[in-house]
C-alpha cells in the first residue's frame, strides 16, 4: 500500500548492467568483453531483485507502523507526520537532482485532486481502520486495489474491455475477501468499521489512478517532479485539515513517534525512489508484483511483532484475494510483431491501466 503515487509520464529506461558492459567492451578484447558483459549483467539482475525484496518489506512492514503510530497519535497526526517526513526525503532528491517543481495553475489543480485520492484519504483511512482492526487485515484489505482497480477500469476506461480470465479473478477476489471475513459464521468478530474503512482506503488508489491516467499521465514532466509536488499538496491538505479534528499532543510518546518518522521517510519517502527506480529498469508490469507479496509481510509482522491472532481464514482467504488479483492483471500469451522505431516501449509509459498501478499503505 505503500508507493504514494504510480509513474506518471514516460522515463526512459536505464540499467547498471548496460553501461557496465559498454565500458568493458570498450577497453578488453572481444572474448573478456564478453564474459565482463555477463557479470554486470547478473550484478544488475541480483540488483533490481534485492531492491524489489526491500520495497516488499517496507510496504509489508508500514502496516505495523502505522498501528503503533496510533497507539500514541491521532490517525490524522501520523498520516501528516508521514506525508511531512515523506516529502522531505523526496524533496532532497529533487535538490540534489536539480528538477523543479511544476508549473501551471491546470497541472495544481490535478495534483490536488491526486494528492487526496492516492495519499492524504487512503493513508487517513488505513490510520483510522488499524484503531480497530489488526495491522494484518489492514495489509490484507489493501491488496484488494488491483480487483477494485479491474472493476473500475473496465467501466471509466472504454479501452480496457473485460475478458473471461478478469471477470473470474474478480469473483476470485471477491470470494477471498469473504473468507478473511468469515463470511459463513455471520461475520462474527469483525469490526465492519474499521475494515470498511480499509476496503474503502484501497479502493481510493485505483480511482485516484484512473484520474492521473486521465489528467495527468502525459503531461510532459518527470515522476520524480509530479510526485514531490503531489506529495507536497497531499502535507499542506493533511495541515489544513488536522487542526479542525485534533488537538495538539501533550505528550510525544517516543516510540510512536519514531514509527510515524519510519512511516514517512522510509514507507514513503525512501519507498516511492525505489519504486521509481524498479518502473524505469523491469518496467511497470514486474515492478507492481510487488502487491502480492505485502499482504504476506504485513500478516507475518502483525503476528511476530505485534502478537495479533490469526485464524486459518485470514491467511487462506488472502490467498485466494491475491489469486484473483494476479488473474485479473494476467493475459493470454500471444505473439507481436517486432516493434518499430516509432512505436512507444509501454514498458517505460507506466503501468498499462489503473489496477496495475503500485500498491499502497
């Protein structure tokens, strides 16, 4: 749940391995250019996998940040400590990389709007579900944005047209949800509350997905510039709107406090350059299979780390969620032609519809 926005226009795509082999080629003979080209190669590989297993544990780990966050802050308070902590990190990036920030009163308007769906609602209301409900059904929850994502696309975006695979992992989907809630016991022991509010939170991320895929997804600048600066509008929204709903602490209690400044910095923050960086070397496709091992992580930390119960219907309906999530992103195998100069490399335009976009917490 935890990349903040998905890539937002076209980057082109670089890798460590390309260059590394470019360089030894150029100064050894052709056989140890050879092998030299293979080495950076699998240094690249082993790369992307170590990042794409650190992003996992971030994103899967937040879910427990956030819970104890709120053990001594308001949810509105550790949703704005970590949107301020967030921003800073992404705002050194920008400095250090010398990119401003947007210009144009139109493109403002749209990051409002994007800032509240993918960061200042979802990351409010997963804060205020997890004061009732286990950080592991909160992580579970989120991993229902690709099915929501599915659902809405295939009514918002005409070019995404429903096919039998999609319209079965959404009946998948929506029997795993049923299982982690324990549907044939009357629901008993859920709190409707606080997981309609995680429901709710990950639906927000894929509406707020089709919205930048409609407003703002070629707008001629970098992810790296539109996503700072929706950062920044998603911390002065949260600013405006914490006052009128809390009062000050009178106390800072220490460990919540560091979970909020772990939350920002590293699950926002530092997570979104990850992920940033994964879209822009695999492309959008590999980069978002990270929603599928969160939930896991999340589910294993709550249990470790904060001792929160399991039944066996929470693991097994997660599951089956994550099953009809991938069934709704998977596709039948067939062969293209080979791309032509002019054609675009959709694997450097971002994710391919909405319920590809990266998840979130």
């Amino acid at each position: 749940m935890h990349v903040t926005t998905p890539p937002l226009s076209p980057s082109p795509v670089t890798t460590e391995s390309a260059s590394a082999s470019a360089s030894a080629s150029a100064s050894a003979s052709a056989c140890a250019s050879a092998s030299a080209s293979a080495r950076p190669k699998r240094r690249g590989a082993l790369g992307w996998r170590l990042r794409f297993g650190v992003l996992s544990l971030i994103w899967g780990f937040s879910f427990l940040l956030i819970k104890v966050g709120t053990d001594g802050y308001a949810p509105f308070q550790v949703t704005l400590g970590r949107l301020l902590f967030g921003t800073a990190v992404v705002a050194v990036v920008l400095v250090m990389k010398r990119e401003r920030l947007p210009r144009g009163a139109r493109t403002w308007a749209h990051l409002t709007v994007s800032a509240l769906l993918l960061n200042a609602l979802p990351f409010s209301l997963f804060a205020y579900a997890e004061l009732t409900i286990p950080s592991t059904l909160a992580g579970i929850c989120n991993a229902t944005s690709p099915l929501w994502g599915m659902a809405l696309s295939m009514v918002a975006l005409s070019e995404d047209r429903p096919t039998r695979r999609r319209v079965a992992g959404l009946g998948l989907g929506f029997i795993g949800v049923l299982t982690v809630l324990g549907a044939w016991q009357g629901f008993s022991g859920i709190d409707f509350r606080g997981t309609s509010l995680a429901l709710l939170a990950s639906l927000s991320y894929p509406v707020g997905w089709i919205y930048v895929r409609r407003t703002l997804a070629r707008s001629g600048h970098s992810n790296l510039s539109l996503t700072g600066a929706q950062l920044l509008v998603a911390t002065v929204e949260l600013a405006v709107v914490t006052p009128l709903f809390t009062s000050l602490p009178t106390h800072f209690p220490v460990v919540p406090l560091l979970a909020i400044v772990a939350l920002g910095a590293v699950g926002t923050g530092l997570a979104f350059l990850i992920q940033y960086g994964l879209v822009s070397e695999v492309g959008p496709t590999t980069a978002q299979m990270v929603t599928y091992f969160v939930p896991v992580i999340a589910t294993a930390a709550g249990v470790a780390v904060l001792g929160e119960s399991l039944s066996w219907s929470t693991p097994v309906g997660a599951i089956i969620v994550l099953a009809g999530a991938a069934l709704t992103q998977s596709s039948p195998r067939t062969r293209r032609p080979a791309r032509t100069p002019a054609e675009p490399n959709r694997a450097t335009a971002g994710p391919a519809d909405p319920a590809a976009g990266p998840p979130h917490s």
